[in-house]
C-alpha cells in the first residue's frame, strides 16, 4: 500500500502557498526565526489572521505584551480581530505569570483539540524566565497535540537572543523553520525569507523577497534573484 498523501492547507498568503506547492504541511509545528525589525513575527500574526478570517480559529499565547498591545499593532496593519474574538474565533491566553509552565501544560493540549491554530508570541521571552528543559518538554508537547489533533501551529524566536545550540536544538526540534532577514541596502531595508526546512513538503532551499506594505507582508512573486 502507497503512502497516505500529506494534507496542504493554504496560508492565503499570495505567492507564499506556491513556494510550498499548495500550503504549510498539517500536523506542523512551525519555528519562525529572525532579528528584531526582520517581520518574522508580522508574518507569523498575518498568518494566523488569514486563518481566522476564512473560517478558522486560533489561540493566542502571549508570554511578553498584554492582548491590548498586540491588538494596537495588528491595528497598523487595518487588522482588526474584534469580531473574530466575538465569534470565539481568536482567544488570547496571557501567560505573563509565575505560573506559565503550568497554564501553558493545560492550554496547549486544550486548544489544539479546539481545532484551533496556536501562536506562541514569544519563545524567547520564555527562555528567559524559565528552565531551559521545562521549555523543551512545552515544545515537545506541542509537537504530540499536533500529531494527534492536527492544525498548523507556530513559534517566535529572536535570532541572536540565545546561544547556537538552544537556536540548532530548537531548530531540530520543529517541523519546519522559517529565516527572516533584513539588510540595509542603497538607503533602504531588503528583506526576505528562507524556508530552512519543512518536513512532509516539497521547497525552493532560495532567499524568498517581501515588502511590508499597509496591510502586511507581501510576497514578490516577480523573483528576484537570490
């Protein structure tokens, strides 16, 4: 007997579920990666907000800024989530206590099995203030809900905030990993994206070119060369 075909579900995101022949691999935990001002976590809301705006529902995880400031920010974008939280389409849990371990343990599993689509906003903010291997045994149960509920799940990291083994170990550990850089280029900021790694997907391993307009990221389907 053949193998069961891995199921592709579209991000909505114009060019993007091209580069990936259809959309992100279901059952994927996603490890989002890159500096500060690089949009690695703009496109990681954006695509969460397409989600839910086609019918979808999501949770949330914020261990750094209050649900207020996150709704300010996607306000820049003329994102507005007010009636998907009315809907129970978006939630936000706030894990911002000394008791994140615990709360994130109980909702992780809780909202996957909601058919919900998990944000964790932000690893590194985690890794800071708890155990190192307590966070790994999060990611890991992570990675089993998934396996087991499915969804497309994802995880803000900032590059440079930890050491080369916590960035390769995590890296490891995710279904697929996802570069973003920013370079200052002729007075003005180049910025693209890297698909490093995407398990149950076919890729182009190149340098993928965005612009960050009004309303999000935007992909440059007129490619340029990498």
């Amino acid at each position: 007997m053949g193998s069961k075909p891995v199921k592709l579900v579209k991000t909505w995101i114009e060019g993007f579920d091209e580069m990936l022949g259809g959309g992100l691999p279901d059952k994927s935990v996603i490890l989002m990666l890159g500096e500060p001002g690089s949009e690695y976590d703009t496109f990681a809301q954006q695509l969460l907000y397409q989600h839910a705006l086609k019918g979808g529902k999501v949770a949330y995880f914020t261990s750094f800024r209050s649900p207020e400031i996150i709704r300010e920010d996607f306000e820049t974008f003329g994102w507005n989530i007010s009636s998907l939280e009315e809907a129970n389409q978006w939630i936000f849990v706030d894990v911002r206590s000394p008791t994140t371990s615990q709360t994130l343990e109980k909702e992780i599993p809780l909202r996957i099995k909601e058919d919900r689509w998990i944000l964790i906003d932000s690893l590194s903010s985690l890794l800071l203030v708890q155990e190192y291997q307590s966070v790994l045994k999060l990611i890991e149960l992570l990675l089993d809900s998934a396996r087991k509920h499915g969804g497309i799940h994802f995880l803000l990291l900032t590059q440079g905030m930890h050491g080369p083994q916590t960035e390769m170990t995590l890296q490891y550990l995710a279904d697929g990993v996802i570069e973003f850089i920013a370079q200052e280029v002729g007075g003005g900021i180049d910025r693209r994206m890297r698909i490093k790694k995407m398990r149950k997907a076919v890729y182009a391993p190149r340098l993928i070119p965005f612009s960050l307009t009004e309303h999000g990221v935007t992909i440059e389907t007129a490619v340029r060369i990498a």
